[in-house]
C-alpha cells in the first residue's frame, strides 16, 4: 500500500474507532471507513446569488445582495457541501472563485481524509482565493464527517451545549429602520452587534437603546480615525452595554491600536486585521483577540489551527461569517464550542437560504446531529 493511501485509511480508522460506540454499529463504521481508501473525487461547483432581506450598510458601503458559489465534492457514494461568499471588499469574485476552481485537480488524492495535504495544494495555486479554498475544505470536512458518520464538532471533541449565543448584527441606517431591525429581534438573541464607524454611532445606539437592553457588541470595520476620540467613544459604548469593541481603527495602524488596548475598558477584536494564521504573530499586544471567518482563512483546518494559536498567545477568540447560507455559517458554527464570542448570522440575513443547519433557539445555537455538517438541503 502506498504510504499516502495508508496515512489517510490510517487517520480515517482511528477516526472512526473512537466514534463508532456513540453514532454506528461497528460493522457499518468499517465500511464506511474503507471506502475512504477507493474511488475518485469529483468536484462540481455553480453561482448563487444572496437576498438580503434588509440593505445591509457598514462603514464604507451598502449592499441587498451577495455573489456566492456553491460547491459539491462526491465520493464513493458520498456528497460534501461547501461555499464561497464574496462580499464586495474582499476583492473576489464569483468569476474569480469559479476561474479557481476550475484549476483544482482532486482526483490526485486518494481520500478526503487527506486534508492537510489537499489545502497545501490549494495554496501552491494561488497565494490568495481563500473563499475558494475554504468552500474545498468545508465541503472536504462535510464529506469526511458523513463517512464517519458522526457531526465534524464531536470528531473535534467539543461539547455542542456549548456553542452557546450568537450575535444578530443590525446594519448602519435611519432610526426608524434600526428601531424596527431591533424590534424584529425582540425575544429572539441574547446579544447584537450594532455596524458603527460614521457620524451616527450615539444615534445608532440610543435607538436601539429605546427598544431593547441586551448586551451589544460594537463592530467600526476601520471606520474610527483618531485615536482619542475613538477611546473617547468605547468609554460612552461601555456606559451603554457594550461588551466587545471590533476592528475600531484602519488595519495598518497597529501601534494605534494597541494605545487604545492598553487604555479602553473592552476587548478590542481584529476583524480586517487577521486573514490567516501567519497574521496572528503580528497582532499580539495591539488586539485582544481575533474574528476566524471561514471566508479569511480558507476554512476550518486552518481555523482550527488559529484557535489553538491564539489561546497559546493569551488572546480571545471569536468566530465570525460574511453572508452566506446555513453551509458556511453551519460549518462555523462547529467551532462555536471553542470560542469566546460568535458572530453566525450570515445565514438570518438572507430569504433565499438553500440548507437548513444550525439553528437559533431562546438566543443559543442548535448544532445539528447529523454527520457530517448536518445539512438537510432545502
């Protein structure tokens, strides 16, 4: 046997030994395992374009839709479901995602449980096109959990009990249609993230002070400019319930952003900041912590590699989404149990989602039990 087909059997049956006494019976855990060891994969992929159901404004634009491609891996009888979504400054999309694609050769493996090997390849590609990559490797992961027969967090380890709230974030608009985007969330969250980073930020947040007094995390997409005003603003945000503060000051200024970690009363989170594991080194010291998007950093093995990072560096964790469907934000939503704060949304912002996965229940998230994802497709 090759030495790659018997790493990835290898890996496939240690997996599968320590799952089968709580989701298969034994003899159907060892066939699933062995067809991780024949067969081809094949990739299929195709455009979709996302409804907003309100228009969703942050600092620097506004946005009612979001180009999006779905990808679909088979495997010996198997299908793994992914997904690339390219909001506008990201700089992707979807020609460049399907030119991506259209490059990727996975008939080379011998099995989806060759990850590591299959993401190094991605990267010899292209040095970017990580909506791409993460739509692969989430699709690989949903392929591997469903031969497995088990849902990918408890493959993980983690405790599903634990994925504990996410936020419902409300876009920059006219009070009236903040006021209503609050009230539409009235007895549905235990928390919100409010966009902020223009001249509305008091008026932003009064508003939906008048209708709800849940915890509110605060996300400028770099739209803060000076410093001290900024420090002067976290201190006011603090006095209104404020918990986190996102991505405050323009990425680049990292000397500034950590003045301002040093002397604000909250946690200061690198959103635009922090793409990939090799970002998180620089950032200590200036963050608190950071925002993992599946979307950045090219999927949940890296993702996965960024959490335990970023624990060994002291720093808190938040996993975070773009808009997508309930593939990606499902897929993220594997790794709430690990994380600090969530910010899964992506999939309640738009009317035209294509899978059910995790859901939303008194303000907590639901991890499905199916393997895999969980995705029931609609």
């Amino acid at each position: 046997m090759k030495r790659r087909e018997f790493i990835g059997s290898a890996l496939a049956a240690a997996a599968a030994a320590g799952l089968a006494s709580c989701s298969l019976p034994g003899s159907e855990a060892r066939k699933r395992t062995a067809a991780g060891a024949a067969g081809k994969m094949t990739l299929r992929f195709y455009p979709y374009e996302l409804q907003l159901a309100h228009t969703f404004t942050v600092s620097s634009y506004s946005r009612t839709t979001t180009p999006d491609v779905q990808v679909e891996i088979d495997f010996d009888g198997y299908t793994g479901y992914g997904e690339a979504s390219m909001p506008p400054y990201l700089g992707h999309s979807t020609e460049s995602v399907r030119k991506f694609l259209s490059k990727v050769d996975l008939s080379r493996f011998e099995s989806p449980f060759l990850l590591e090997d299959i993401m190094a390849y991605l990267d010899t590609l292209s040095d970017s096109d990580a909506p791409a990559k993460a739509a692969i490797d989430i699709a690989l992961h949903d392929l591997c959990g469903k031969m497995l027969g088990a849902p990918l967090y408890r493959i993980w380890g983690y405790n599903p009990a634990k994925a504990g709230p996410t936020t419902f974030t409300i876009g920059i608009d006219t009070p009236e249609i903040v006021r209503q985007k609050t009230e539409e969330c009235a007895g549905k969250y235990k928390i919100l993230k409010v966009k902020v980073g223009l001249d509305s930020d008091e008026q932003m947040i009064r508003t939906i002070r008048s209708v709800t007094d849940l915890p509110l995390a605060v996300d400028a997409n770099q739209g803060w400019k000076d410093r001290s005003k900024a420090l002067d603003e976290i201190f006011w945000l603090q006095q209104q319930g404020v918990v986190l503060v996102e991505q405050p000051l323009p990425k680049e200024r990292l000397d500034d952003t950590a003045w301002l970690t040093e002397r604000g009363p909250l946690p200061i989170i690198a959103d635009e900041a922090v793409q990939r594991l090799r970002d998180i080194p620089a950032l200590k010291g200036a963050y608190s912590g950071i925002n993992i998007k599946l979307m950045k950093c090219t999927g949940l093995l890296e993702a996965r590699k960024m959490i335990a990072y970023a624990r060994a560096e002291g720093m808190k964790v938040m996993v975070g989404c773009m808009t997508e469907t309930s593939c990606a934000c499902t897929a993220a939503a594997q790794l709430a149990p690990a994380a600090d704060f969530c910010d899964i949304d992506g999939n309640l912002l738009i009317t035209n989602d294509l899978f059910k996965g995790m859901t939303v229940r008194d303000g907590d998230m639901v991890l499905p039990d199916q393997p895999g994802l969980g995705l029931t497709k609609l």
